[in-house]
C-alpha cells in the first residue's frame, strides 16, 4: 500500500512531510501544577511519537494566559520556565527528523471556577456573553478591553512558542467548544457589540487573533483547528469518570447551520493569508475526545471547507482506522490526524504502513492529572517489541 497518499510527501507552510499521518493534539494532563511540563515523561511521549522522520506533531492544547484556564496539570506557554521545559521536547522531536506544532488554547466557559480560584482569586469564569454551560455557573461576558488583552495573549504565546521555546508553528484552537469556538457560535455568544451577532462580528475575535499572530510569527508557521459540527462544551452532563478529579462531559452546542459561519472564516483565511500552514477539522461522528452515540445527517459534512480550502494541506481528524485513513487520503489528499490510536501506538505511522497490528487504547490512563510515572503514556510497545515506544 505504499503507492496510497497517505505515505507520500507533502508540504505544510514551510516543513517537509514525509507522510500524511499526524498526531492529532491531545490533553493528557502530565503538567505540574504550575502547568509546566513534566521531564523527562512528557520529552519522551512527545519523542516516542517523532521517530518516524518527516511526521508532524501537534501538542496539545496549551494555556496562552494564567486566566485562560480552570483545567489541572495542563501545559502552559507564558513564562520562561514554561517554555524552557518545551523547549527540551522541541529539540527531542526534531533530533528524530520530525516537526512540531503547539496548539494555543482558552478554556472560557468550560473551565472549573474553584481551579481558577486556586489559582489565583481574582479569575472568574469568562465567555462571550453570560450563557452558562447546562449545570454550571454563570460566566462573565469579557469587556471589549479584555479581549483585546486576549489577543495579545496570544501573540505573546506563540511568540514563546516559536521564539524561545522551538516549536515549528501554533495551531489556534476555534474547536471543541472552549473560548474562541464560543465567540464563533450563536448559541453561546448574543453580544451585541463588534464581537457579536452578524456573522463577521462572530467571526471577528478569531481573525483578530490570526491577523495578530501571523504578523508576528508568520503565516506559514500558524494553523488553526475547527469542529463545525461538533455539540461538545455545551449542555453538559456525566458520562463516566477518567479520573479521581476530572470528569469527561457530554454536551449539547452546535448551531442550527455552521455552513455560513465557518464558510466565512475559512474564505477569510484563505483571502488574507496566502501562506497559512494549514486548517484542521473534527470530523462530525466525533465531539471532543468521545465519538458520537447518535447519527449525524446526510448534511454533516466538512465538504464545504475542503472546496473552500483546495488545494492547501486539510488535516482531518475523528475516528479514523487505517482503510478510511488511506480512502479519505487518497480521494482527497487529506493529512489524517489520529489521537487515541497514536495512544497506545507510538509508532503509529510504521504500523499504518506495515499494515501491522495496532494496540488497543486504555481510556483509563488519557488523564492521569500530573502523573509522572509514564503509566498508560510512555510505557506502550512498539511493533518491535519495545516496552517503551
């Protein structure tokens, strides 16, 4: 199968990729509690993963701002001891011939309050406007001057990303339901200023951060992720525990028709910057880290991103096996990110092109919350037999 696309070179904003498979971003929570990354674990996950050359890898959502949290034991990216600790896994992925993006992340509404208060009291709880997830407190709406603080934010964290800490790019996480996908949709965001409302004012966030990020790190090295029909962050409740102290939600926050919103974005970035890495979709069957228990429709497609986005590298993402991976690659030419396989298979992109057995995932072990050991993170074999990638 190695005439298949998804083994063939392509080129995203200035790498080299020797394959199409991706390692999709993915919170694990081995941080400490200061949201520094823990090492060596988290060097020799990340490293696991590179050892096919030409494999790009995007880290999972970082925090751009003490504020923009309310998770435990995630990364952050806006201090120096943070970014020194990334620097050591940047420097391990590329000694192995591959690249690395950061993703660039906010919580919003979905973050914990008590966290955000351990944290620091004077954080509340922020969103577009004062919709609470189902079951959860009120957030604030952000003023108009904080949101301007945001976007500064961000430029500071790629930045550190890029600039101190060696990453390749940064992705800007619009997905998954969290603070810019927020502002993005109607359902959670009534604002009835310039960043509410019509299309372009909910759109308006978003492109103020590309604009900002791109001018200060460049538009090949900044991708952006997107889940149109994604419900995940919304109305929230149980569907079973991962953890001692977090708990995976199912959710309810899709729009009606995301077509004309996210058409407009993407049209947006495809006018604007010529250069721009990559976009990157959720496929529908899939909400966050959980796959759909009820049908989608004949019209849940990211079809209409494609055509607006030919020919430039789409990275799709979402409950992909190896058949569909070669079937949407070659039909298409679509980069396919894999998260829960990539899991329990650091070598992922070899068995793929082997054909080889691939090693069932232990869902058990995703969010081990500053666990250090490796367990269920760096203690998977590879095809070769290995106990550790």
């Amino acid at each position: 199968m190695s005439s298949t696309k998804l083994f063939k070179p392509i080129e995203v904003g200035n790498l080299s990729l020797k394959h199409r498979v991706v390692l999709a971003p993915l919170t694990r929570m081995r941080c400490d509690d200061q949201h520094v990354p823990q090492l060596p674990v988290m060097r020799e996950y990340y490293s696991q993963r590179a050892r096919s050359p030409g494999t790009l890898l995007i880290a999972e959502g970082t925090l751009v701002d003490p504020k923009a949290g309310g998770y435990p034991n995630v990364p952050g990216i806006w201090n120096d001891k943070q970014a020194a600790a990334w620097k050591e896994i940047t420097y391990a992925v590329h000694k192995n011939g591959s690249h690395i993006f950061l993703q660039l992340w906010t919580a919003g509404r979905d973050a914990d309050p008590k966290l955000l208060a351990a944290e620091d009291p004077s954080y509340t709880l922020i969103a577009p406007s004062a919709i609470p997830m189902e079951g959860h407190d009120v957030p604030r709406a952000l003023e108009v001057d904080e949101i301007k603080s945001l976007i500064q934010s961000y430029v500071r964290a790629a930045s550190n990303a890029i600039n101190k800490a060696g990453f390749d790019g940064v992705e800007i996480h619009m997905a998954n339901g969290y603070l810019l996908n927020q502002f993005l949709e109607d359902v959670s965001n009534n604002r009835t200023d310039e960043y509410g409302g019509s299309i372009e004012n909910r759109s308006r966030l978003g492109l103020e951060i590309i604009e900002a990020v791109t001018k200060e790190v460049g538009q090949e090295k900044v991708g952006v992720r997107f889940s149109p029909w994604s419900t995940f962050q919304g109305k929230s409740y149980l569907i079973f525990p991962v953890a001692p102290r977090y708990n995976v939600l199912r959710s309810d926050m899709r729009m009606q028709d995301p077509i004309p919103t996210y058409s407009y974005i993407v049209k947006n970035i495809k006018k604007l910057y010529p250069n721009f890495a990559y976009v990157s979709v959720c496929e529908p069957r899939v909400d966050g880290s959980t796959t759909r228990d009820t049908p989608i429709t004949s019209t849940d497609s990211n079809d209409f991103i494609r055509d607006i986005w030919t020919p430039k590298p789409l990275i799709v993402a979402g409950g992909f096996d190896r058949a569909t991976a070669i079937e949407r690659a070659d039909s298409t030419g679509d980069l396919i990110a894999f998260g829960r396989r990539y899991i329990s298979n650091p070598d992922l992109p070899i068995r793929l092109f082997k054909n080889l057995p691939l090693t069932p995932y232990d869902r058990s072990t995703f969010y081990l919350q500053g666990d250090a050991s490796g367990r269920g993170y760096t203690d998977w074999p590879t095809a070769g037999g290995s106990g550790s990638g």
